[in-house]
C-alpha cells in the first residue's frame, strides 16, 4: 500500500491515479487486431627539417558552435583539451628522455676532454694514433651532445609569462615561487590543472545484450508487479507471471506455466520468458488453440519506471536532504546516471516529498534543467535515477576552479541559468531554493538547474507555504516569502541575484557575519550586497533590479535571460 500510493506520485500527474504496481507480476500487449620561437643556445643544432604544414578545418566553423573560433587559429576549448593533454604527457616523457641523454653526452664529452688534457704532455710517438683517436671521439660526443641539446630545446614549452596574462581574469595567481620564477613547464601543468577536473569514478561497465538474452526485468513490456482485482483473482495469491493481452477491445490474462525451469503457454516450452515472447511474436501463432490470441505491438512500460536491478551504484559523490547520492550506470546501455538514494527509516510523507522532485522533472525537457532518467520504487531504499552532470556542484565548482575563469566564462554560465530559470517560469514551476549549491556544472562548464526538492507547481504562479521556517534558505529567500510565505517566479527573481551575486564573489557566503536574524532585518531595512570586486557594473546593476523590495518591480526571467545575452555579447 505504501509503495503503491509512492508511486503514484511520480506516474500520476496529481498523485492519485490508480496504482501501477502491486502484488502480482505482468506483461502487457495490445491485439494484433486493430491496432615565440624558443631561445635555446647558441650551440644547439638539429637537422634540417621541412617547415610543418598546419591545414585548418573550415567547415569546422560552419557546423558548430563555435563562439570565439577563428580559422588559421587554435583554441584551447572541449574539442582539443583532451587531445593536449595527451600530447602534454608525450611531451613530457620525450623531453625527459632527451635530458637523459644531453646529459650523458655532456658526461661522455668532459670525460674525455679530461683524457685528452692529462695524456697529451707525455705521449709518446706509438701512442699518438691513440691519442688521435680519442680527439676524433672527443668531436663526436661533442657533436650528439649539441644534436641531443637541440632536441631538448625543441621540446621545451614556450615562455610562459603569456600564459599568466589574462587581462579578464577575476583572479590571478602567484607567479613567482621561493623568490624564483615558475618553470615554464611547471606553468603549463599549472594552467592545465584547473581545466582538467577528475572525472567522477563509475561503475566498469557491463556487457549489453540482444534484446530476447536481456533479463525478464529488463524488457520494455515487463510490467512488474500490478495490482489488478481480475489478475489477483485468477492468480489467488500464487506467485506466478500473466500474460495480460487486449483482445477484441477486452483484456485477456494467461497464466505461464512453469515446471522445471522452462516456461510455456501451450505446445513448445522455453527456458527463458523473454525466450517465449519472442517466439510468439516472430511466428504470429496462437497463444493458445481456444482462445485465438495473437500478440501484435507491445505496450511499454511506463518509462519512468525502473527497477533496482537496471541500475549499478558507484561511489558516493555526496549527502542530500534524504539520503546519499550516488553515481552509476544503467545496466540496459551503460549510460552514466546519478542515483539519490531515500533514507528507509523516514516517515510516508518525507518519501512522498523526497518523489517530488521526480514528479516535477518528468515533464521538463531543457538543456539548462538536470534530466531525470527514472525512480526505482519497488522496493527500499527508493531510487531517483538523473543524469550525471560530472562538474559537481556550483559552488563547489566557484571555490576550486574560479581561480581559472573569466568574467566572460562566468557571464555565460549565468545566462545558462537564467535560460533554465526562464523555462521554469514557462512552466509555472516556482523553485525556491535557487542558490548555487544547487545547480551542477557539465565537464563543458555549461550549468544545469538541479535540486527541486523544494519546487512546486501553481497554475496562477503563486504558491502559499503553511510550513514553518525550519529549512528555509533565509540568505537566498525574498522578503515576501519570509514574512508572508508568498512564493512566486518574483521571489525565484530575488534568489537569482544572490545566485549572480555568489558566481561573480567566486562562491562566498551572502551576508558574511551575520545570521538569519540579523539579515533578515538587514534587509527590511534597505540593505543589499556590495558589489563583488570583480564584477562588471552592469551586472551589479542587474543584481539590484532582482531585489527590489516589491515583487512586481523585478524583472521576469525572459527580461534577465535577454540582458544577460546582451552583456555577454559585448563582453570580450
């Protein structure tokens, strides 16, 4: 009865629909009826080499985004990281091994300088031909060495000053180190490392199967367990599985039979069920003689739905409001997924408010919103199954990497929210915890609206909360909704210029030294947020306009979403 009246909530649009799942198992289909050069020394020599001839793509330009990409030029950006990186570590181990052997020439040529210097004052006309000999070595070590020291300069990165050099930079960093310069190399690991974030550990993964090898679970038209008076009745408490068929516009149940692992309806027995639906849908046969029944289209399932058994959990990526979150795989095509997990021990009503989330996200469809891929309820601990966004956390993401990022990487992550923003508002769905702990980064630094534990849905965009104060985000809320409870897309407004005000301060804390209280009053009074050092003022300017004291003052997210594509155009 509990998992029944979960599920709804998530199959239902307003949570009480009939129940899907039960005690009893099921497949159902319809009828088949009607249905800068490096300066090295002055020694250093290598071979003639012709000039490399570099030819760029063009069309690269016209088949993709590709915003700020000149042609004759490279850019650093997702479609050549990884291939630098790559390139980065071959580098690296060449020019160690060309260091090796510059040395070992260098070693080789003082060895026998030295030789040459202590033999010569006393040689004797028979040894003369040895000594020859040792010059003629002499030359020729000296020679590898200089080959050996011109490769090792061609291996050598460029200076790396122009590296440091970003005049749009929101942060620098610290370019010299124990009074000395940072090797250029050393540089270039630097800059690397805050493009390169880890990837987020996954389960390995698993080998994919035809479709009639998959697991019974596994199959599109596997309904699981369904409560159905008709189907408990012919059932009678037996644990056994039906075959459920519209027939002649009325539902037709079979029983399997089933006897020392094999499983048949009428005639030919198989080992597998998916084995036997297979077998009656190619053939076209009767099910049974009496009843005439041909298979025709599968009904799916309901695609929301899954079983715990189609997901593998990886490691732990974080804790959520009621329970651990998870990443994972789908077993059924190996996609990466994110699984929250519902704690067993919370109350009927936690759980349903835990399957909200699940109940808003299934009818969105937006780059900028997290995707929800499933929930896993027939059985505990409840799953909701999103896709994996493998940049983490907003503000976690502000506090580690910002040190890398321009006013203009920051401007378009911005838009990116209010583009998700603006598509809620679309939707009248009022969020009401917008902060940036609450929105994830892609590996492409793209930002995604997450976490709608909080979201509800209102026809006229006004939502009345009853609750009491206790998790309410106060720092990030707008006046109204604190004294009155009122929420709105205006009060989404409010939160969406803290969420500015945090990405421009690089992940601070709004209102620092001072608590709920005292900001509370803080604000009623008149007082907002100074302006982030580096913030642009037309940005700042936008942050004020979201907190105007009366809602109907604020601007809507379409208006945001436009001015923040006009600021970041114009930004360079």
């Amino acid at each position: 009865q509990e998992y029944a009246s979960i599920t709804s909530l998530v199959q239902g649009g307003d949570g009480d629909g009939t129940p899907s799942h039960g005690q009893n198992s099921g497949a159902g289909f319809p009828s088949q009826q009607p249905l800068p050069p490096s300066s090295g020394p002055s020694l250093s020599r290598c071979g003639n080499e012709a000039p490399a001839v570099v030819t760029f793509d063009t069309s690269l330009l016209e088949e993709m985004e590709t915003e700020g990409l000149k042609a004759g030029e490279l850019q650093l950006n997702e479609l050549t990281l990884e291939s630098m990186q790559h390139t980065l570590t071959s580098l690296e181990e060449e020019l160690a091994n060309a260091t090796e052997s510059t040395q070992g020439h260098q070693q080789r040529t003082q060895i026998l300088k030295a030789e040459i210097q202590k033999e010569e004052a006393a040689v004797s006309p028979g040894e003369r031909i040895l000594l020859l000999g040792k010059r003629q070595a002499l030359h020729e070590a000296q020679h590898q060495s200089h080959l050996a020291q011109g490769t090792q300069d061609k291996l050598q990165p460029p200076p790396a000053p122009a590296l440091q050099e970003d005049n749009q930079s929101v942060s620098s960093g610290e370019a010299e180190r124990d009074g000395g310069r940072i090797p250029a190399l050393e540089v270039l690991k630097q800059h690397f490392s805050g493009i390169f974030r880890p990837r987020l550990t996954l389960p390995p993964p698993v080998p994919l199967l035809p479709e009639v090898q998959k697991p019974l679970g596994q199959q599109a038209w596997y309904h699981g367990a369904i409560p159905r008076m008709e189907v408990q009745r012919l059932l009678q408490g037996k644990q056994e599985y039906v075959l459920s068929v519209l027939w002649d516009a009325q539902p037709r149940h079979f029983i399997l039979q089933s006897a020392d692992n094999m499983y048949r309806l009428e005639g030919e027995a198989f080992p597998t069920i998916p084995l036997l639906i297979d077998h009656f849908l190619k053939t076209k046969q009767p099910i049974t003689k009496k009843s005439g029944v041909v298979l025709g289209k599968p009904i799916i399932k309901d695609k929301w739905v899954l079983d715990h058994e189609d997901v593998l959990l990886g490691e732990r990526i974080g804790q959520g409001n009621f329970g651990e979150v998870f990443s994972g795989r789908l077993r059924c095509d190996n996609t990466p997924v994110a699984v929250k997990s519902c704690r067993e021990t919370l109350p009927p009503e936690l759980k349903a408010r835990f399957l909200q989330e699940a109940r808003i996200l299934k009818q969105y469809n937006h780059p900028n919103i997290v995707r929800l891929i499933g929930v896993c309820t027939q059985k505990h601990p409840i799953y909701i199954v999103m896709e994996l966004v493998q940049g983490g956390d907003f503000l976690s993401f502000l506090r580690n990497e910002g040190a890398q990022l321009r006013v203009k990487d920051l401007l378009k992550m911005m838009e990116n929210a209010a583009a998700g923003m603006e598509y809620l508002a679309s939707k009248h769905c009022i969020h009401r915890d917008l902060a940036a702990r609450n929105c994830l980064v892609t590996e492409k630094n793209a930002l995604k609206i997450s976490d709608f534990g909080m979201s509800r849905e209102q026809e006229d965009g006004i939502y009345a909360s009853t609750g009491g104060m206790k998790q309410i985000p106060v720092k990030w809320t707008a006046p109204e909704a604190l004294s009155h409870g009122r929420y709105s897309s205006e009060s989404d407004v409010w939160s969406f210029g803290i969420l500015l005000w945090e990405a421009f301060s690089l992940g601070a804390t709004p209102y620092p030294n001072m608590t709920n209280h005292q900001t509370r009053e803080a604000v009623e009074k008149g007082m907002r947020l100074s302006i982030p050092d580096l913030c642009p003022e037309v940005v700042y300017q936008l942050m004020q306009k979201c907190w105007e004291y009366e809602p109907q003052n604020r601007p809507s997210f379409s208006t945001i979403h436009q001015e923040l594509v006009v600021i970041l155009k114009k930004q360079r």
